[in-house]
C-alpha cells in the first residue's frame, strides 16, 4: 500500500512538470481596462483552484448556516416541553413562515394568550388549519368543519386533515362525505394502521345503513373486520351467533351487547343467546339489561362495579336513561349512549363499557 502511494505521488509529480513544461507559453486576461499576462499552466491552475474553493466555502457557510438553523430548532424543542412558552415564542419568531412549525406556535399563542388564532394566508400546506381545528372542534364543529375542508383543499394529501374532517363527519351524520374521506384514508394509511382503519369503515357503513338503511352498506359489512357497532347490527341478523362468537374472541362483547340493546336489535332469540355468554359478560352489561327487560328475578346473582346502577335498582327504568355506561378509552370522558365517534375527541370506535372501582381491579377471567 505504501509503495503504491509513491508510485501515485510521483505520477501526480511528473504530470504537474510536464503540463508546466508544454503550456510556459504566456496567456492573456483581461477585465474592463485590466489585464494581466501570466504563464499558461498559472492561469489554469488558478482556474482549477478557484473551481474547486468557491464551491468549499459556499458549502462550509450553508452547513454552518443549517447548523445553527438545527441549534435553534432544539432550543425551541428544549424550551417548548419543558413549558418555558414565552422563550420559546421568541425563538418560534424566526420560522413563523415555516408551516411545520404553525402548529407549535398555535399551541403557545393558546397557551400565552388564550387565542390559538394565526395568519392563514402565510401558509399553503394546509398544515395550519389542521392544528387550528385540532383546538377549535370542542367549541364549534362547525368552525372546525370549515377549517379541515380549507385544508384539505390547500394540499389533499393531508391524512390528519382527512381522518379529522371524517370524524366531523360521522359526528354531522353526513355519511356519504365521511365514507369518500374514509376510503381515501385506506388507500393512504400505512400498513400497520390499516386494521383500526377498516373497522372504522365497519363503523361508519354500520351507523350508515341502521340511519339510511343502504343494502350496499350492509353486504360490504360482512366483509369488514368487525368493530363495535357492526358487530351489534351483523349480530342481530341471521347468522348472528358467529358474529357475537367473534365478538367475544375480540373482547368487545359487553359493548357489543350494550349497543344491541340501546339500538333495539335484542330479540327475545337473542336475550337467550347472550346469556349463554355470561361468564364473558359484566355483572354492570347484565345488571343493567335485565333492569331495562324488567327481569328482575335475576338481578340477585349479579354484583355490579358501578354505584349509578345500584342506585336506580329500585327507582324504576326510568332512571336508567341517566346512567353513564359508557367512557372514551382515549379522553375518559363518558357518555349515557353510544356512538362511533367520541364528540370529545373525535375517536373513532374509542367508547368501551364502563367499570366501576371493584371491577377494574378484578382479573379478565374474573369480570367476564
């Protein structure tokens, strides 16, 4: 190896004398009323060399220049977490006309100032009015509807903009705009999220077809991944047992039942079916189904987690339109009645079956 590089060092060597050697003649350059005579081979090595410096230190001074670009970017990053919101809004200033930064300085204007509001017309990606809708749809669906539809008409290819505005959708119970958006979200979303995706458009045709009744809808259920709600509509039909079976093997069973009931769709057929599932069924989803059937001659076995349905045992069935049986595994917010889409947070399939204190302790194999 080390001869090798004498050998190439003395080639490089006899090359340089012999280009000296051959281009001695002297060679003209001029500029405005300057010029100069300078031997050839001078001429072409300053060319070479100035070819090659210029693009070095144009290269040294950008690098150095994204160096202290990346510098403040931690520093916003470091200052942002830890909360110090005021020094980091001094920092944001400098990248303000960037869009993938709008949604930090929406949080701290919201934050420091208690309006999330932003110059939307700085921007083009749409990225913006998501993160501005993001803080905007508990105070009004409406505004946030606006803000995600101008999003997505920024920039199309904008999957939380599209997930978002499908939600709002659902919410609105403007089916067919939800089901357009969805099947766009299956075509963009990543492998690994694909599942929740497709039961969300099990979801979605379910609450479609029981609020339009769309056969179209139905037929394509059956061959869907099961979420809650479809499996609560596809179990009251014939065939229902297999779909209450896989249910049960997803452990989405006492919401399944739940559902049923509070859309109507438990046959006397099927009161008897679910109840061959009760060692996978909560003592809170039995108690409280045998309340609204007057089946109280079975209320005596069940021991129920929840303290709102102990205290309406005795008040009559009326009362049971007021127990919250339901919270949103996302937010924890929780609800008197089901829906496929939290209003809170805007998740979809997110609402499970509450259980009280006594219950949550209580292994799986326990609670059913």
């Amino acid at each position: 190896m080390g001869f090798l590089k004498v050998l190439l060092g003395a080639l490089v060597v006899a090359f340089a004398v012999a280009f000296t050697y051959y281009n001695l003649q002297p060679g003209e350059v001029r500029f405005h009323n300057f010029s100069v005579k300078l031997p050839m081979f001078i001429l072409v090595f300053l060319s070479v060399g100035i070819g090659f410096i210029v693009p070095v230190i144009y290269y040294q001074l950008r690098e150095k220049a994204l160096k202290r670009r990346e510098e403040k970017i931690y520093e916003l990053l470091n200052l942002y977490w830890r909360e110090y919101l005021g020094k980091a809004l001094q920092v944001l200033r400098k990248f303000i006309t960037v869009e993938e930064f709008a949604p930090f300085y929406i949080r701290i204007k919201k934050e420091l100032e208690g309006s999330p509001d932003i110059q939307l017309d700085l921007y083009s990606k749409g990225i913006a009015e998501t993160s501005l809708a993001e803080l905007k749809f508990r105070k009004s669906l409406e505004d946030a509807k606006i803000l995600l539809e101008n999003a997505l008409g920024k920039n199309h290819k904008n999957l939380r903009a599209k997930r978002m505005l499908r939600s709002v959708y659902m919410a609105f119970k403007e089916w067919e705009k939800a089901e357009d958006l969805q099947r766009e979200v299956l075509k963009e979303i990543e492998k690994e999220r694909k599942l929740n995706e497709e039961r969300a458009l099990a979801s979605l045709l379910a609450e479609k077809y029981m609020s339009v009744k769309d056969e179209s809808a139905l037929k394509e259920l059956w061959k869907l991944p099961l979420s809650k709600t479809s499996a609560a509509l596809l179990g009251s039909m014939e065939g229902g047992e297999e779909v209450l079976e896989a249910a049960a093997n997803l452990g989405i069973l006492n919401e399944v039942v739940k559902i049923m009931e509070e859309r109507n769709l438990l046959s006397p057929k099927l009161v008897n079916l679910v109840e061959s599932y009760r060692e996978q069924l909560s003592d809170d989803v039995l108690y409280f189904l045998y309340l609204k059937l007057n089946m109280h001659d079975k209320l005596g076995e069940l021991k129920p987690t929840l303290r709102e349905l102990n205290l309406v045992k005795d008040k009559g069935r009326k009362l049971l339109s007021i127990v919250r049986m339901w919270e949103c595994d996302e937010c924890g917010k929780e609800y008197v009645r089901y829906d496929s889409v939290c209003p809170n947070c805007l998740s979809v399939n997110s609402l499970k079956v509450r259980r009280g204190e006594e219950g949550a302790r209580k292994p799986a194999k326990e609670r059913g």
